[in-house]
C-alpha cells in the first residue's frame, strides 16, 4: 500500500464526485484516473489487474450510457416525443455553453419543451416532457453517484 498514492487517489475521487454533480469537471474520468494513477505508483501489484482495470473501465462505460440515457428515459417516460428528446439533447449542450451550471438542468428541460410545443402545441403536454428529462437527469446523476462510489469502494478492497 502506499500512502501517497492512497492520497492522490482519494484526490481524484472527491474531484470525481463533485464533478457528477458539476458539470465542468469529468466526474467518472477523474474516479478512474484516480485508480489509474495509484496503479502506476504501485507498479500494478496485489488486487489492480486487468480484472480490476477492466471492470473499472467497464463501470466507466456504463456511467457514459446513463449520462445519455436517462434524460431521453426520462423524457419519453413522461410522454415527450421525439422531438423533445431531440430538443432535450441539444439543450443540455446549449445549456452549459450559455448559462453555465445551471443550463445543466436548465437546458435540457428547456429543449425538451420546446421541441415537444413545436410538433404537439400543447403547452401542458411539453412542460410535462421537460420535468421528465429533470426527473431523468435527477435519477441518471443518483445512479452514477452510486457507480462511482462502487468504484471507489473496489479500489480500496484491492490497495488494502
């Protein structure tokens, strides 16, 4: 074990939790460089194998597709149509682009509705897809929290 890497690791994954929740910075990647870099400084002995580095890997990938999958569940869960997932997808990049951490939320339910009021025209009907990608975005933020801190779980059984 190394005390050192045990630290820049621990680092990593606070950085990597807070960036679930902020979107400036790459929460799962800084999770996984956490036990990258402590690899390194352990020369990949005891419990970091390509076991190890491919199942971290494979929970990153995971946290990839929730990224994109829950707000388009979310919006066709509470009955949005294609063009509010569209409008949803676009709003989250515009979101960020134009008012920073609050076009996160924002900006998708923003899209959402305004896709699904340009095809139906039934304002009621698009706010309620736009709430869909917010409960999606909401449930799709828990659900990585929750991977990352299964991550940061297994890297502590294999460094002690």
């Amino acid at each position: 074990m190394s005390v050192p890497g045990i630290i820049i690791a621990s680092i990593l994954f606070v950085a990597g939790l807070a960036g679930t929740v902020l979107p400036l910075l790459p929460g799962v990647i800084l999770v996984f460089a956490g036990t990258l870099v402590y690899g390194f400084i352990v020369d990949f002995q005891g419990g970091f194998n390509t076991v190890f580095y491919a199942g971290q890997a494979a929970a990153v990938l995971l946290v990839f597709l929730l990224d994109y999958a829950a707000g388009v569940w979310g919006t066709k869960k509470y009955g949005g149509s294609r063009a509010a997932v569209i409008g949803s997808l676009l709003g989250a990049v515009l979101g960020v682009i134009t008012m920073g951490p609050f076009g996160v939320i924002l900006g998708p339910f923003i899209g959402a509705a305004a896709g699904d009021l340009l095809v139906r025209r039934d304002l009621s009907a698009a706010l309620r897809a736009g709430i869909g990608t917010i409960v999606g975005f909401l449930g799709g933020t828990a659900a990585k929290l929750f991977i990352e801190i299964a991550m940061i779980i297994w890297f502590f059984t294999a460094a002690l």
